[in-house]
C-alpha cells in the first residue's frame, strides 16, 4: 500500500530515496514486530476485539501519516499503519490455523 505511494510523497514532500526508504521500512518494521504478539494477544483478548483494534489502529494512523507535513511524521503513521496491519494478520492467522490444530485430536489429519 504504501510503496504504491512513494512517488507522491517524495514530490510532495521533497524527500530524498533514503527518506523514502526508510518510510517503507518503518511499514515492514511495523508488521514485523507485531505480528507473532497480535497471536498472542488474540488468544488472551479473543479474535474479534484484536481484529477491531488492528483495523482501527491501521486506519488512523495512515490518516494520521496522510495529514503529516513531513516525513518522521509519516514515518511515524506508517509504522502505526504497519503495526494494525500485524494486528490484523495475526489475529487472521490464528483464526484460519491455530483453531483448528488447537486440539491433540487434530493431531492425525496431518498425518
């Protein structure tokens, strides 16, 4: 989503590559970081509440970094917008594997 928009906000901006590198790894870093804790958090919190705070994390925040006027700020929102997308994938994730291999008795399908 966000390398999509690189060359409207290097013009917009004024940035150089490495801001726009750095904007793109803020996103990946976001996803990164998260994504084995949304699992997590999903189990203790249930899917549905981690899966509403991923979509609106994700949403505000690349608002947020929509509105910025310079490029930490966008930064910033990205990492949040990657950060709801973990959340999100996390929580998809556990929903479609880790429910159905939560059982020993499940054990022999993958056999």
């Amino acid at each position: 989503m966000v390398a999509s928009m690189l060359p409207v906000i290097r013009s917009t901006l004024k940035v150089g590559i490495e801001e726009l590198a750095l904007i793109l790894a803020a996103q990946v870093a976001g996803l990164a970081v998260l994504q084995i804790p949304a699992g997590v958090l999903a189990l203790r919190f249930g899917s549905r509440s981690m899966y509403l705070v991923g979509v609106f994390l994700c949403g505000f925040s690349y608002v947020a970094a929509a509105f910025s006027r310079n490029a930490v700020g966008v930064q910033l929102g990205v990492f949040g917008g990657g950060s709801g997308e973990a959340i999100v994938v996390g929580t998809s994730f556990w929903d479609c594997v880790g429910n159905k291999y939560s059982e020993v008795e499940a054990a022999p399908d993958m056999i």
